[in-house]
C-alpha cells in the first residue's frame, strides 16, 4: 500500500510518500506535479490513498493567528483561502480520476515544528522541513 501524506498550500503542497508503512520520501510539489507523480505509480498493483490535511475546516482566522492588525490578518485569512482553494481544486482532480483520499483536521502537535518527534517516530534524517514534516504526519495517520 502507499500512502501519500499532502499538506496543502497554494505554491506546493509538502508531499510524503509511505510505502508499506515506512517513510520513503519527501517532497513540494504543485497540483500538476503532484498528479503526475500519483500517474507514475499506477504501474505498481499496490493500493494507493491519499492522507490530505482538511486546510478546509479552518476558519480564515482563528486565535492563534488573529495579531489584531487588519493589514496582518487579512494577509493570514487571503493565505489561508489560498490554501483551502489549491486543497479544492486537488480533491476535483482526485474525485474525477476516482482517486481515494481522506481528510484529517488539522491538528494540533503535528510534527510541523517538531522535528525531533518527527525523526524519533519516523526515522527519516534527511532533509526536511515544516510543509514536509506536516505532509508526514497526515501520510503516518493515513497509514494508521
């Protein structure tokens, strides 16, 4: 089975890929990279589930990111709708190419900025980074 962990964003979704369960690799890639890469495993006769953080479910400002500065928050709110936007138009592709996918809210204590817990639980000691850390967490519950 692969499991593709995706952190939506609206330039390059951070993308870890899971094979069996284990941590292969970890990469940004856009919606057309993305696709691509998901049509270059349809060769292998393995199950494949996309593990997709619900960038959706927030609300475009919430209070760990309102600064009080309406410069600022509507800064935050138009990244956030960017991102919500590039999740949408990913699940279009995958619904239309009968892709199958789950949703996980986003979470608190995801190993975006945990790297240590990160490389404890996945053993991964290559490069990476929050987006890529992040994918990993919703691609590790996608394997769960």
């Amino acid at each position: 089975m692969i499991v593709l962990g995706v952190d939506p964003d609206s330039d390059k979704h951070g993308v870890a890929v899971y094979w069996d369960g284990e941590l292969c690799s970890l990469t940004e890639r856009n919606n057309c990279e993305l696709l691509k890469y998901i049509s270059s495993l349809s060769g292998f006769d393995v199950g494949l589930l996309l593990s997709i953080e619900d960038v959706c479910a927030n609300n475009f400002v919430y209070a760990r990111n309102n600064k009080g500065n309406k410069s600022v928050t509507s800064k935050i709110a138009m990244s956030i709708g960017r991102c919500q936007q590039a999740q949408k138009e990913l699940m279009m592709w995958l619904d239309f190419y009968e892709i199958k996918y789950v949703l996980h809210k986003p979470q608190k204590g995801n190993w975006s900025k945990n790297k240590a817990q990160f490389e404890k639980v996945t053993g991964w000691k290559d490069r990476s980074n929050e987006d890529t850390r992040s994918a990993a967490y919703f691609g590790w519950l996608g394997c769960k």
